[in-house]
C-alpha cells in the first residue's frame, strides 16, 4: 500500500496524537493487507486504496469505536461509557477491529454482513487478533490473549473462532469473508454453526446493550447467580457453535 495515501485521511479531535494516530492506522491496514496477501486472496486493492484517500477518523467520546460505511468514517473513543481512559493497548484493538470492517465493507448493500451477521463480527475480531499480533508481536498478542478475549471479552468466541480456523485453513476463511461468498460460507462453516453464532451474538448483544456498562461490566453481571437462566441461553449457543464446527 502506498504510504503517501495515508497521509490524506482527515483526523479530527486527536490533537496531538494526530500523527500518531495516522500512522496506527496504515500499520493496520497494511498487516491486513500483508495477510491477505500471504494467503493469496483475491482482492482489489486499488480499491482500497481509493477508499483509504477519503477515509476520515473522528474523535467521539464514550460510546465505543465504530466504523461507519455511510460516512466512510472511523469514529474513536478514548474512553469507556464510565469515563474510564483506554490503554494504549485497547485503543489499538479497538482500532484494528473496526479497521477490518473498512477493510472487508464491499461496495452496496452487505447481504453477507446481514445474513450472517454473527459470523462476520466473530471472524473480523479474530482477524483483529491476527493483525494485532502481528503489528503488536508478543507483547500485544498476550496482552490480548488475557485482556480482550475475543468480541465479547470472555473469551468464548476467540475460543471457538480459534476451533473453526483449526478444522478449516484460515485462508478459505479469509476468501469467503473478503469475497462476502453466501454459498460458500455456508458449505465451508455450516449453516447450522452460522445460525447459532447469529443467535450467540444477537442474544448476548442485546443484554449488553440494555444493561448500558463497559465489557468488562457486563462479563462481571453475568457471572451473578441471579442471571444463571441467561448463562444456560447463551451456553446453549455456544454448545450448538462448538458441536457444529
């Protein structure tokens, strides 16, 4: 990737980590890209890079890093929903993981990214443990081993994320998602295994979500005796996940 295109991105509200930032970024983008490229994926990179060009990142406090196709934006957050300053270290992951959005967004609407929702989020943040392992080195993948755990932070999607890549070459993995291949997907992981993973996510995000706390928070609440049905639901999941892959 052409170094140069990075320098165009419009940063706003990161003062003086502004280069700092800018730089994070290509690191990101590139260890994708050097990935990908290992694993001789069919991508248009052209394209990216056009993308990258007008790519702008947004300081937003608070309410979690997201990446936004519409806007073709990054909005970042330096702290939690309690006020609480990220490391430098969830900082960058946080980054990587909205970064491999950016990165596998396909032009139009994503049939992929909307049937099969649970998958797409569970492999880009396994994708984000491969870049940041790699940007990062040993440092950063033990730190994320024992700190973020996966899209959930408990450690269970990494888990069987880790399970699925076992039986099936990352490579194949990465060609489907890059690709947003409906049928393949399908017949490389299994339908049942992709409805359980939409039905992990979609149940457990909701619970995160109405109960409004960091992460770390939630993982905390959940291990309360008081929400033992809840844990049999998403064990369920995660049970039908395993037995599948």
């Amino acid at each position: 990737m052409n170094p140069e295109v990075f320098n165009v991105i419009q940063i706003e509200g990161l003062g003086d980590e502004t280069e700092e930032y800018r730089n994070l970024t290509g690191n990101i983008v590139n260890g994708a890209c050097e990935i990908i490229e290992r694993h001789s994926i069919s991508y248009d990179f052209g394209r990216l890079e056009n993308r990258i060009a007008s790519l702008k990142i947004v300081r937003r406090d608070g309410v979690g890093h997201e990446w936004s196709p519409d806007e073709n934006t990054l909005y970042v957050s330096k702290c939690n929903q309690d006020g609480r300053l990220y490391s430098d270290e969830e900082m960058i992951i946080f980054a990587t993981h909205e970064l491999m959005h950016f990165v596998s967004e396909p032009d139009g609407h994503d049939e992929f990214g909307d049937k099969y929702f649970g998958f797409n989020e569970f492999f880009t943040e396994y994708l984000s443990f491969l870049v940041v392992s790699k940007i990062g080195g040993i440092n950063l993948e033990s730190y994320y081993k024992h700190n973020s755990k996966g899209y959930f932070g408990d450690g269970r999607d990494f888990d069987f994320m880790k399970k699925l890549t076992d039986r099936i070459s990352i490579g194949q993995l990465l060609d489907v998602y890059l690709g947003r291949k409906i049928d393949e997907v399908e017949s490389v992981v299994g339908a049942d295994a992709l409805e359980a993973m939409n039905s992990y996510y979609d149940y457990n995000y909701r619970l995160y979500e109405a109960m409004g706390v960091p992460l770390k928070r939630f993982n905390e609440i959940m291990a309360n005796p008081l929400f033992a049905p809840q844990r049999q639901i998403v064990d369920s999941y995660i049970n039908t996940i395993n037995s599948s892959i």
